[in-house]
C-alpha cells in the first residue's frame, strides 16, 4: 500500500480511505441490486448507483474544498427527490433514497476515518438486508406493553440516571442516589432478561422459566404462587416445582450482580459461594424441569400471566429500592450503635422479610469502608439462613410437605456447602 501511495503521489491513507469508500458503495450496492425490481418497474439505484454515491463522497472529501461535501450532499438529496417524484406512485418509502445519502457520507467518512466508515456500511447493509425480518419483529413479536417498557428502562438508563447525584447523602448511611437508582435498573434488566428467555423458550418450559423469571422480583411470593397452584392443579406439580426451586437460584444470581455493581471487592469474595448456590439451584431446576416436561408429555399450555403483561414490574422495583433504602439505614444504625453484633442482628431481622435489602446494606457499608468483604459475606449467608426459614415456611403452607421437600433441599444445601467453603477459603465463620 506504500508504493501505490507513492506511485499516484497521494498519501497512503488516503489510498486505504478510497478503498474502504469503494468496498462500503459495493456492499451497500450488492445489496440493494438484490431488491431491485426487474423491466420498467425497477429500483432507480443499485450497485453503480451505491458505489458512485461512496466514492463521490470520498473524492469531494479528499479534495478539501470547503463546502464541497456538503453541495454533494445537497446534489445526492436532489437526486434523490427526483426518483421519488417518478416512482412514487409504485413506491412510497424513503428507505432507497435515505441509504443513498446515508452511503455519499459514508463514503466521505471512509476518507478521515476508514475504521469508523466501513463499519458504519455494514451496519447499513445489515439494516437494509433485514428488512422483512424487521418489520415481522415491529408488527408482530414485539407488543405494546414490551415497547413502552422498553421505553421506559432506556428514558430511566439515559435520562434519569445521569442526572443522580453522586455524593454519599448521610441520611441514606452514606449511600448514594445514583446507586439506587442503578440497583433498580439492575432489577428491571434482570426482569426483562428473563421475559426475553420465557418468550424465546416458548410454554413448553414457561412454568420453569416463569419461576426463575418471577425469582428475580420475589422468590418468597414465587414459592407461594407456585405451591398453591401445584395444590389446586396436580398434574402441573412438578412443573410449579421447578419453577419453585428456579426461584431460589434467581436469588443467589441477584444478590451477587447487586455486590458486583456496588462493591465489586466484596463481590469476588463472595463468587464462589454465589456461584455454587446457583450452580446446585440451577441444575435442580432444570432436573425438575425436564422431568416435568416427560410427565407432561410436552402438550401446550395457556401462556402465563408472566408471558402476557409486558417485562418490567416497576411497581415491585420501587418498593424494593424504597425497602432496600430503609434497611440500609436500620443496618447503619444498629452498627453505629451496637457493633458487630448490632449489625448482624438487623441483617438476620431484615433477612426474614427480604434477603436482598440486607446484602444490598452490606455492600454500602463495604464500599464506604466501614466492614470487610468477608463480613459481608458472612452478612449474606446470615440472610439467606433467615430467609431461608421464611420461605420453606411458606413452601409448607402453600404447597404441602411433599412440594416444600425438594424448595428445602434447594435451600439448605447451598448454605451448607458455602458455609463450608468460607471455612475452608477464610479460616472459619468467626
């Protein structure tokens, strides 16, 4: 590339932007060539049209005239406008027109940034070459409710967020707005992760993944909704068992993304337990699932309540933060003033009615330096105990003893393996 550079007496980046010109006009052109209608009613562009538009593009920005790309542009636009006006009786979309524009300043892009444009005319081509698929997702896969819900976690991600203050407010025990507000993303992402996976999977497994889906907001409440229906329904048992028992590993997965967004120190202490708890959980589930499925006999049901309304619960997702923020200051509190023992008491008293509002005060705390990454997990593993209680008491009340004996094995066992590995990697409990 060097000496063609110097055999044309031109820079050799401006050889390489010129190629990347000429091979982003081809792509895009091969493309639209392929959609192009045959006899008089064909497209009014195609590959000679695409590629003439990125090269010319390239050319009036290699030459550095001032206002040169922008007459060019303005050139390209009325071309444009004029093979509208003579097909717009057969064809009333922009799309051809827009790309064309769209592949001049592509073209001009290649010249100043040849790794910047000629990713640009890929993305192009794959947006022009998904056309039918595109428009099948618009019409008929995405619905009403998942499009403004999707609108609503972006507005919260790109609007909201940025505009969190980012100061420790002491009456929030140090915590801060920006955190809070992330830890309820977080929530909503993970709500929305699973409804994307209960929709891929189809119902033949919906049960399963409407457990782990629902896990993510309360595994507590999931466990109830799941034993009373395998009461009055028993031949959906052992599917409301899996989706049960899914619930508890969506806990462990949840806790440890909340460690890792608010104190990644204490988040890698704590991965091995978290892993192996979701681990254990996880397999169980899918074990319970798959069985489910045999005994089932994979015979379609109706979608779930969790299949029909739309991915984000922000109602729960509120109050999880409002609780999370109450708790965080009763953990504070109790530390202040009583020590250690203050603290893992309020953890344990909090832990009974929620486990992730407690986890969450912890890693508050280790973030601001005030415990230690093996406190915090010590912390949760007092938090899963105590809720663990909670929910095989609901398990029994909900379900029977029959449907609670697998949700106990699920987990109790988890705890006794991390108890045993903290021993084992930090030197004991105390």
């Amino acid at each position: 590339m060097a000496g063609l550079g110097q055999a044309f007496g031109v820079s050799d980046d401006l050889i390489v932007g010129l190629a990347a010109a000429l091979g982003s006009g081809l792509l895009i052109g091969l493309e639209r060539e392929r959609h192009k209608h045959r006899g008089p009613q064909r497209e009014p562009a195609g590959l000679r049209t695409f590629t003439l538009a990125a090269m010319g593009g390239a050319l009036a920005q290699a030459l550095q005239l001032p206002g040169l790309v922008a007459v060019g542009a303005l050139a390209i636009t009325a071309l444009a406008a004029v093979a509208l006006l003579r097909h717009r009786g057969r064809d009333p979309g922009l799309t051809t027109e827009m790309a064309l524009l769209v592949t001049y300043l592509i073209g001009a892009l290649c010249v100043t940034a040849p790794l910047l444009g000629s990713p640009a005319a890929v993305v192009l081509t794959g947006l022009l070459a998904a056309r039918t698929k595109l428009h099948r997702f618009a019409t008929q896969v995405l619905r009403e409710e998942e499009l403004h819900d999707g609108l609503l976690l972006g507005a919260l991600a790109l609007v909201v967020l940025p505009l969190m203050p980012e100061q420790p407010l002491p009456w929030l025990a140090g915590m801060k707005m920006n955190w809070l507000l992330g830890l309820m993303l977080l929530l909503l992402g993970l709500q929305a992760a699973g409804h994307v996976a209960l929709r891929l999977a189809g119902p033949q497994t919906g049960l399963a993944l409407s457990g782990l889906l629902s896990g993510l907001v309360s595994s507590t409440a999931t466990i109830a909704a799941m034993g009373a229906r395998a009461r009055h329904e028993p031949a959906l048992a052992p599917a409301c068992l899996a989706g049960a028992v899914l619930s508890t590993c969506a806990t462990w997965l949840q806790a440890q993304a909340m460690l890792f967004a608010m104190a990644p120190e204490a988040a890698l202490v704590a991965l091995p337990v978290c892993l192996t708890g979701a681990l254990l959980c996880g397999a169980m589930g899918w074990t319970l699932a798959r069985r489910s499925r045999s005994t089932l006999g994979g015979s379609p049901r109706p979608a779930s309540d969790a299949e029909r309304r739309g991915p984000l619960r922000l109602r729960e997702a509120l109050l999880m933060a409002f609780i999370l923020s109450a708790v965080a200051v009763a953990v504070s509190w109790a530390r202040s003033h009583f020590g250690s023992l203050g603290l893992f008491g309020a953890v344990a008293v909090a832990a009974f009615a929620d486990v992730h509002a407690p986890i969450v005060s912890l890693a508050g705390l280790q973030a601001a330096g005030s415990v230690t990454p093996l406190q915090v997990l010590q912390g949760l593993l007092l938090a899963f105990l105590c809720n663990g209680v909670t929910r095989s008491i609901t398990a029994v009340a909900a379900g029977g003893w029959r449907f609670a004996r697998a949700i106990i094995v699920a987990l109790a066992l988890p705890l006794v393996i991390g108890a045993g590995l903290t021993a084992l990697l930090h030197g004991g409990l105390a």
